[in-house]
C-alpha cells in the first residue's frame, strides 16, 4: 500500500531531548557539586530521584502520565498554556516542586542549603533552554520527505513547552502540515484518539499513514493499535519485550527513506 504521509515524534526522534536534560543537568549539577563539595553525578542522581518521587506524588500525576510529561520536564516548564485545569495546577505546583527537587537532592547528599538548592531550581531552566538540540540527520530526512509526503509532528507533552521546543530551532516547524501537542488535544499517546485526529487532520485512512518514534508504549502502540504502520527507531539498541512489536525497527533516521522506497 503506498503511503500518503509520514506522522513523527518529537522528543528523541527529531530532537535530541535526552542529550539536552543530560547536558543540563551536568552543568547544573557540576555548579552545585563545586558550590556544595559533593560529586557532580551523585548530585544527578540524587536530583534525578527526588524529582521523580516527589512528581509521582501530586495529585496531578495521572494526568500529566495520560498527557506525556516526564518529571524532568517539570524542572522546566511553565505550564501557562492549557486549556485543562490540571495544567493550572502543574503551573502553581511547579516552582515548588523545582526547588524541592534539588533541594531535597543535596539533603540526600547530607548538604542542608535551601539558597543553593533554590539557585540550582533556576540554573537548570536555564540551562536546557540553551541547548536545542537536533540529530545531525533531522533535516537530511526532512528535505527528502517534503513534497513526496504529507508531514505532521505527533507530540505528547505541555502545549507551551512543546512550543518552546520547536521555538528553540525554528526551521523545523515549517516541514509539517500538522503540529498535534496532546495537552492541547486533551488526551496523549497512545490512546487511538490522538491518533485518529491526526489522520482527521491529514485526510488519509490507516493504511496510507506511518508512524515513525522512539517510544514502543506511545508510538508504536498508538500506531498499532489504529491499523497504522509503526516504524521504531531505536538507537541505543534496547531490547524490546513482544508485548508490543513495531512494522518496522530501525537504528538511523535516514533507514526509513530506504522503507519508503520499498
């Protein structure tokens, strides 16, 4: 069947968000360590798991896992944007939760600094701000798509941090005929809604749709369970469980213009 459109993810798939968090975090953490006389990857981790609990315990955690926002974008984001009153609460919840996050982390390291763990809250912003980073590949594949194929860009996440995202290198927007954020859409992948708004959005069926990510439980799944072809890339070369088994795995972006040839 000859595809029409090719629907990407964002985050780990265009953009290479894992680096930008991981390049953020060392920098604010080795600011913290110098600031504090503790190790700069202990100081990571602490963090890394005091956030994680701490987000895991708010009342607004069940929506933020249906709408995709991980813990370590809560380190950054505003949440201004939304149309849901959880995205009201996240906003208020949100300076607080930063500091308590690195505040709490460099307790764990027996470091009691509230003024040190506040400034460690702001640097961290300000730090994956400046650092948008794109795989070298992106655009390679980009250009080659344009004009053969209907584009559209299929995100979970906060509406306004997406944005910034995108904000953050502009000549990536302009590829698509469709930008999708599920806070704006009320409901995240993999749920078959999203999914079926996005092939609204592009008048196509199933069939004629592809759906390339990094994230075997959104992506593929989502993909899978509407019909839809489901192209995994994976990177890193994890092991997958056969819970979930994409159309087609690759480990290079531009594999998938080999696909579409075919």
């Amino acid at each position: 069947m000859v595809k029409q459109a090719v629907l990407f993810d964002l985050d780990d798939t265009l953009l290479w968000d894992e680096r930008s968090v991981k390049e953020a975090f060392r920098a604010t953490c080795e600011a913290g360590a110098e600031a504090a006389g503790v190790d700069a990857e202990a100081l990571e981790e602490a963090v890394r798991k005091e956030a994680r609990a701490l987000y895991e315990s708010y009342e607004t955690y069940s929506f933020s896992k249906m709408i995709g926002i991980n813990p370590f974008e809560g380190l950054w984001a505003h949440f201004a944007a939304g149309e849901q009153e959880e995205f009201r609460k996240l906003q208020q919840l949100a300076p607080g939760y930063r500091k308590a996050a690195w505040t709490q982390g460099l307790k764990a390291l027996g470091v009691e600094d509230d003024q040190l763990g506040a400034e460690l809250a702001e640097r961290f912003p300000a730090e994956r701000r400046s650092r948008p980073i794109v795989y070298e590949e992106t655009f390679r594949v980009l250009d080659a798509l344009k004009g053969k194929y209907k584009l559209l860009l299929l995100t979970n996440g906060s509406p306004d941090l997406q944005k910034e995202k995108l904000d953050g290198v502009p000549e990536l927007v302009p590829y698509f005929d469709h930008i999708i954020i599920s806070g704006e859409f009320g409901e995240g992948k993999p749920a078959a809604s999203i999914f079926r708004h996005a092939l609204d959005k592009l008048g196509i069926e199933p069939v004629h749709g592809i759906m390339v990510g990094d994230k075997l439980t959104t992506d593929i799944q989502g993909a899978n369970t509407i019909g839809m072809t489901s192209v995994w890339i994976n990177r890193h070369g994890v092991k997958r469980n056969e819970d979930i088994i994409p159309t087609y795995e690759i480990t290079h972006l531009e594999e998938l213009l080999r696909l579409l040839e075919h």
